[in-house]
C-alpha cells in the first residue's frame, strides 16, 4: 500500500501493542485497525508493560485510557521519548481533563469515546501518513505548551540565532545542559529542529497573547 511519511512500508506486518486493561477492548482495537486494511503484528496488554518495556521496536501504540485514572501526562513523554518514530494514539473520554497535555506530550492522535471502533481505523492510518488527528471539539487543545521562565529564555537565544555553545556560555551552564534543555523543549513543541522552533516561537507572539 505504499509507504508512510516516517518510513513504515504498509505492505509489511506493522508491530502494534494496544494498551487496554481489558482483553476484550484491546482484541476490539486490533480488529478495527484490520478492517482499515492494516497489516500487523499485535500485542495487547496494560498500559504499564508499554512504559516498561518501551525499547521493543512497536511501531504503532494504542492506548486505551481507563476513565477512572488515566496514565499521567509524564508517562506518554517517556513513551515518546522511548519511540520517537512511532504513532501514537490515545483513546479517551470526552470529558477528560486536559486534553493538550496529550498532544504536548507527543501524542499523534486523540480519539474520544464513545464511537471510537468507527474512527480508530482511520485516525491510525493518518498519523502513519504523519498527520495530527483529534477531535473538532478538542480544537482549541492545539497550542504550544506553557514553558518556564527558563525555557523561554533559550528559545529567545535561539531565535536570536545563538548556537548551543553561545547559550551555555551566555546563561553560565554546561553545553550539555542545553541540548538537553532544547531536546525537552523541541519534543514538547512538537517540533525536530531549531528551524521549525523559531517559526512556532514566532507564530506564537504574533497571536499576541504572550
């Protein structure tokens, strides 16, 4: 069927797990992502086995989030940072709090229950064609994330055109220290270079908020 935006041939079994707390609802997932066409390899387990066993090379993740308590916001950051090509997708209630926290944290797709057996097959597909999905309701959720005093003191020094060195050395801190700084920064933007930073720091002062 060709092949997606971040590498994944589609004619080839794609390593899935599904994240769920039920047998049940994960084998429901599997067989709605095959309707859509979609060769895999699936596993099916709680969300806990994923976050441990993040290095298996899982191409796609499903998670179905409980109502009750969801997974913290910090574990799919791990998650991603675990699996930084693969496509994340999310499950959730309609009323959960705090839907942005998922897409800051680089989730690739949100779908709110209930209907979600009817558009998981889809949304999954989009993201491997490296597309971001959520619902319309969930719209206003699509913005940068609040960053601290700090971090929006790097990025000013990227915008300015400094490079890793310049920073450390103007701030007083290891260079290590600011890539890893960046690196954090760049994930939560969703962004993979200094480029694309500077344009959604840019892009975000001229919505005139800040």
């Amino acid at each position: 069927m060709g092949v997606t935006r971040i590498g994944f041939d589609l004619g080839s079994p794609l390593a899935v797990y599904v994240a769920a707390d039920e047998e049940a609802t994960g084998a429901t997932v599997v067989q709605a992502l095959e309707r859509e066409g979609l060769n895999l390899q699936p596993t099916c387990g709680p969300f806990s086995d994923i976050e441990e066993g993040a290095a298996e090379d899982f191409q796609i993740v499903v998670v179905v989030e409980p109502e009750d308590i969801p997974p913290a916001d910090g574990s799919y950051g791990v998650l991603r940072a675990s699996l930084p090509d693969a496509v994340i997708v999310v499950v959730c209630s309609p009323s959960r709090e705090r839907p942005q926290a998922l897409l800051w944290s680089g989730v690739d797709g949100i779908v709110a229950d209930p209907g979600a057996d009817a558009v998981i097959g889809p949304v999954v597909r989009a993201a491997l064609a490296g597309y971001l999905v959520l619902p319309r309701t969930m719209r206003a959720a699509v913005q940068p994330p609040p960053l601290t005093t700090r971090e929006r003191q790097l990025l000013a020094l990227v915008v300015e055109g400094l490079s890793n060195r310049e920073i450390a050395d103007r701030l007083y801190l290891a260079e290590s220290t600011v890539k890893r700084h960046l690196s954090s920064i760049f994930r939560r933007l969703g962004v993979r270079s200094r480029r694309e930073a500077v344009a959604t720091m840019l892009a975000s002062h001229s919505g005139g908020d800040d």
